[in-house]
C-alpha cells in the first residue's frame, strides 16, 4: 500500500511541475514583425521601431510621438527626448528612453500578449490590466 501511495503521490507531483511549465512558457515573437510604424487604437500616438543599431549592443533605435498632444514626428530631435533603444526577448519588450542633451535613461519593460505583421498587444509589466493595442501601419512609398 505504502508503494502505491509513493507512486501516485510521484505522479501528482511530476503532473503539477509539468502544468506550471506550461503556463511559465514564452512566446517567441518575430523581430521583424516589431519594426515598423504603429499607431495606438483609438488615438494619433505613434511608436516606430527600426532596423538602427543604437549605442548599446543588442540595441535597436525606436522613438514615439502623440499628434493629440501637439508633438509630431518632425518634431523629434535624434536620440533625445522621444527616442528609446529596445530589445524583444521573447515576450518581452524592453525600453530605454532617452532625454535631451543625454541627462537620462528611463528604462521600460512590457510584456507583449499579440504581435502579428499587423497587430500588437502589450502592457507595461507589473500592469496586465492596462493592455494597450496598436495597428502597424502601411509603409509610405519613399520608405
């Protein structure tokens, strides 16, 4: 009985180890799918993430503006404020935003739910209540 008992209590345990991996388990997305010009639904927020290499390895340029806010694109001074370095790992994206004249860095972390060629999903980490979702949009003819 003793034996009996052993085995079905090993079997419980292997069974609840292989059901928390399969919920800790990362989706690897594309980085392809990532680059691009997106705009926030619902509002004129955008975020463009470039093939650029930036100053830390690994590191790819990417900078974001909101028109509802009066800020525009052409309103953006390389690397500084508005500007961020990224890296996808995985699921997660990570930030390092950039301040004029260079006096900080800011890093953010989000943990990315969907990202297809045409849609992408994230919230920041810590806060998966706040998704927020964005549509890619078309690249323009002189890109």
């Amino acid at each position: 009985m003793k034996k009996y008992f052993r085995l079905v209590l090993m079997a419980l345990v292997s069974i609840a180890f292989i059901g928390c991996d399969m919920f800790n388990k990362k989706t690897d997305y594309n980085l392809s799918d990532l680059q691009g010009k997106w705009c926030k639904d619902g509002v004129h927020e955008y975020r463009v993430f470039s093939t650029d290499p930036a100053l830390r390895s690994g590191y790819l340029w990417g900078w974001e503006w909101n028109e509802d806010e009066d800020v525009h694109e052409s309103d953006l001074v390389p690397q500084g404020d508005g500007w961020f370095m990224y890296r996808l790992d995985n699921d997660e994206l990570l930030e390092i935003h950039q301040t004029d004249y260079g006096w900080a860095e800011i890093p953010q972390e989000y943990v990315i739910t969907v990202l297809t060629s045409k849609k992408m999903t994230y919230y920041k980490k810590g806060y998966s209540s706040e998704k927020q979702s964005f549509t890619k949009q078309p690249k323009e003819p002189n890109e």
